[in-house]
C-alpha cells in the first residue's frame, strides 16, 4: 500500500486485530495521514507503554519508513 497521490481520495489503514486499547490512537494517526501535505504529531506517554510498537504497526500498514 502507498500513500495516494494528491487529489486522490485518502487511503485510511484498517487497524491490525492484535492491537488492542488503541482506537484512539490509531484513529489519530489515520486522521493525519489523510491530511494533504505534511504533518508533525508527537506521541508521548509512560514507558515500556507501546508507543514505538504502534507506530511500526501503523508504518507497515500504510507502507511507509519508521526510523
């Protein structure tokens, strides 16, 4: 899966089942990605909480690079 061009219609990733207590979450980072252009989010919260974990699942679904 690849982001969409510009003008085309947003691609949202369906949230993988073994995710579990992250809608929220998740349905944040599908709101920015649909945005057009750019967008800066920070994730924060208690350690050892699964932010890192969230995010690789997100990345893999929309096809992107986590670093």
């Amino acid at each position: 899966m690849t982001r969409p061009l510009r003008g085309a219609a947003p691609l949202v990733p369906h949230k993988p089942a073994d995710l579990v207590d992250r809608d929220e979450a998740w349905r944040t980072l599908s709101d920015a990605w649909a945005q057009p252009g750019p967008q800066l989010l920070f994730g924060a919260g208690r350690r050892r909480a699964g932010k890192s974990y969230l995010l690789t699942r997100f990345v893999r679904a929309v096809g992107g690079i986590y670093y």
